[in-house]
C-alpha cells in the first residue's frame, strides 16, 4: 500500500498558519490592554454585558449620563472615586470599551476564516477539531472576562477578584500557546506532508508548568495590585521575606491573597522558571537555534522589566511591557516544546 506524499490540492496548511498567527498577535495585543486595563482600574467602567449592543459606545451626552450613573451605584465609584467627572469617566470607559472590542474582534477573526476554511476544504486531517476546542476556549476566555467584572459589581468591592483576574488570564494565554502550537504543527505539515504534530515531551510539560505557576503568581499580582508593596529589589522594605500583611489568616489566604507574600513568591518563583526554561533552550539548541535564542531573549527582557517596573513604583507603561514580554515568554517556550517534541513522518 503507498504511502501519501503530498496533501490533497484544497489543503492550504500555509495559509492556516499564516491566519492562526494573526489572531495570536492579536491576543498579545489582548493581554496588552487588559493590563493597562487592570492598572487603570477601568475594568468596572462598564456595568453590563451586551455581546452585540454593546459593540457601540454611548453617542449622546444621555447615554453617556446613563453609564456614569449606572457606574455610580458600585463600590469603586463611591469608596474610591467619588466626585469623578464625566470626562473622567470617559478616559476609565474607553480601555474597558477596547478591552471588549478587541475581543470581539479576535471572536470574529477566528470564526470567519474557520468557517470559511473549513467550506473550501483547506483544513487538513485531524484539525478540525482541534480549531474548534480552540474557537471554544476563546468563548470560555469571553465568558470568564464577564464573570470577573461582575465580581466586582457590588458595593463592597472596588475592584473585581484576584482569583476571577488570574483565570481569565491564565485561559487566555493557554488559548495563545494552543494556537502557536496549531500553526507549528501546521508549518511542519507544509514542509513535509508525511509529519505529525508534535508531542508533549516530559521535560516540555514540566517546563510549561513551572511557568504556569510563574505566570498564574504573576496574575494574582495584577489583580492584588501587589506590586506596589515595595519598590526595593532584591530586598523588599529592607527585608528578604516581607512577612505576611495581615495576621490570624489561613496558610491558604496567605499564599494566594496577603499582596506582600504572593510578591515575593512572584519574585524569586521567577528564578526556578529561568533555571527550566535554560534547561529547555540548551534541550532544543542543536535542533532549532533560533528557538533557544527566543526563549532566552523573551525571559531575560522579562526579568529586567521586572525588576525595572517595581523599582520604578509601577508605571503603567513598564508595567504594559512586562505583560507584554510574558506573552512572549509564553510564545518562545511553546515554540521551544514544539521543537523538542517535533516528529518526521513514518
């Protein structure tokens, strides 16, 4: 019996690729303005979700009016922003407003060329369902995004939950890794017909979860503002271990919600992701060099800024960047799994 040598003519791996690495850079852009998001605590600016509606910002000065108002009636207004002003308001509205635009934008990105991929026959064998557990996973991210503003709707709260922040993030950097992944194992199939997706190697899985722990600790540090307890490194506020910031709380609430020690796990958890991810880039050197340099320039930037972003007391543009590098940090290690896990054809 032979063996196929090429794809069938409608396949279009290419082309799948080129298109999966365009909604991943918009993803990136995603988690760029969702931090800038949480660090202008713009998040609750908007208090309803309107899928469709809400693609249309207010457009008369009763519409806006009635945001502000329902804006008003929440914690954040009245424990922290009380006398805010309209045009005030706006500048808060407008990174929320994007926030969701964008991700409408990435629904619709993915969807349309899916289905229109999928009507000319271009999706090679095997790969159909994995788009659409990724298309999936995009609607779960959507889902959470509204469940971690709703969180923080209340009149006790004046800003939404840590834990709602980190998975919403958490979900949507799992999506980017998927789809960088996809688009790998499809560029391969472009090279050679006869390859199979790549495997997840041991030392790949353990690698991705000593980062996730980094990147998860990394998002409950956004969500508690926990940056800002210190501005000193390596110490912080001239100690090595802060000491928790409240007393008589669980072993639980210290490790996942006291700012001071969620900091300091963040900080020094980073030096246990450096030591896996050389241990990766030295794994896949020989076999894609260009993969190894990635991986160690997008860890090594993201130290630095870092460290720069909590020296500086957190600006918000050092600290866009340091989620930015994160994202790319994600990327760089996806691509180095990829390489270690990459199959020839049989």
């Amino acid at each position: 019996m032979l063996k196929m040598t090429s794809l069938p003519a409608s396949v279009r791996p290419r082309a799948l690729a080129t298109w999966l690495f365009a909604v991943a850079a918009l993803i990136v852009l995603m988690v760029v303005i969702g931090g800038i998001t949480r660090l202008t605590e713009s998040g609750l600016s908007i208090t309803e979700w309107k899928p469709f509606t809400g693609t249309i910002p207010p457009l008369t000065e009763a519409a806006w009016q009635a945001e502000f108002a329902r804006y008003q009636q929440i914690g954040q207004y009245e424990q922290l922003n009380q006398g805010m002003t309209l045009a005030e308001f706006k500048n808060i509205f407008f990174w929320e407003y994007l926030h969701r635009l964008l991700g409408r934008v990435i629904g619709m990105a993915f969807a349309l060329p899916l289905l229109w991929f999928a009507i000319r026959r271009a999706i090679p064998k095997g790969y159909g369902w994995r788009l659409i557990a990724l298309l999936a996973l995009g609607g779960l991210q959507g889902a959470l995004g509204w469940w971690m503003v709703k969180s923080g709707l209340n009149k006790t709260s004046t800003a939404v939950d840590h834990f709602w922040l980190s998975a919403h993030l958490m979900t949507a950097l799992f999506t980017l890794g998927g789809i960088v992944w996809t688009a790998l194992d499809l560029l391969a199939l472009r090279r050679n017909p006869m390859a199979r997706p790549a495997r997840l190697t041991g030392l790949a899985v353990a690698v991705l979860a000593v980062l996730a722990v980094q990147l998860f600790f990394g998002a409950l540090v956004a969500g508690l503002r926990a940056g800002l307890v210190t501005d000193q490194w390596p110490l912080m506020n001239d100690h090595f271990f802060p000491g928790v910031s409240q007393a008589g709380q669980s072993l639980g609430h210290i490790l996942f919600s006291d700012p001071a020690v969620v900091h300091f796990i963040h900080r020094w958890w980073a030096w246990v992701t450096v030591a896996a991810l050389v241990v990766l880039a030295r794994k896949i050197r020989a076999a894609d060099r260009r993969a190894s340099i990635a991986i160690h320039s997008a860890f090594g930037a993201q130290i630095l800024l870092g460290i720069a972003t909590v020296m500086a007391g957190m600006p918000i543009w050092l600290a866009a960047l340091h989620q930015l590098t994160g994202a790319l940090v994600v990327i760089a290690t996806v691509w180095g799994a990829h390489v270690a896990g990459s199959r020839a054809g049989a």
